[in-house]
C-alpha cells in the first residue's frame, strides 16, 4: 500500500520541485545579474537549463560523489603512508610550481 502511495506522490512531487528550482534560478538571475552586471534577463526554460547545466558540470547525478570521495580517501591514505621527507618533498615541488600549497619547510625559507 505504502509504495502504490509514493509511485502516485512521486512523478507530481518531482514536477513541482523542477519548477520551484528553475523559478528560483530564473528569479535570482534576473534579481542579481542584470544590475550588478548588464547581463541580459533570462526565461524560466532558461533558468532551467542553467539548473541541468550546472548539475551537469558540478554534481553527480545520484552518484553522491563516491567517485571523489573515493578519490579523496585514496589520496589521504597515500598522504598518511607517506615519510615526512617525503611529504615534505610534495609540499616544496607543490610550491615551487604554484607558489600557494601549504607551509614552506623551514630549511627553505627565504629572509624576508
């Protein structure tokens, strides 16, 4: 009985939060960007496009971010059986290429 109830809730419920979202989208371009920006106004079908863009771009579509999570454990178990020569090895390349990844070593530190 229980699931004959969400099959007939289910399809109504998702049409109405795919409306709320794109009319909130649509609402908050056109309440920021043209002001702040000059940008033009955009349509509801607009709004909702940007929505399925950005969840394609930006999330997952139902994976949760195991893939990145999963990605993310690896590299923090790779980091932990790591020697701290070697971890300090990591962080001097890191800053010698971007100048911006975690703290210098203090045998490299230049005078100021």
């Amino acid at each position: 009985m229980k699931k004959i109830w969400i099959a007939l809730l289910a399809p109504p419920a998702l049409v109405l939060f795919v409306f709320l979202f794109g009319e909130v989208v649509m609402h908050l371009w056109n309440w920021l960007l043209p002001p702040l920006f000059g940008w033009r106004m955009i349509s509801f079908w607009q709004g909702l496009g940007l929505l399925v863009l950005c969840r394609i771009l930006f999330g997952s579509f139902g994976h949760h971010g195991s893939h990145r999570s999963g990605m993310r454990r690896h590299m923090h178990d790779r980091w932990e059986r790591m020697t701290p020569e070697e971890r300090e090895r990591i962080r001097l390349g890191m800053h010698h290429r971007c100048g911006c990844f975690g703290e210098r070593g203090s045998e490299s530190k230049e005078p100021a």
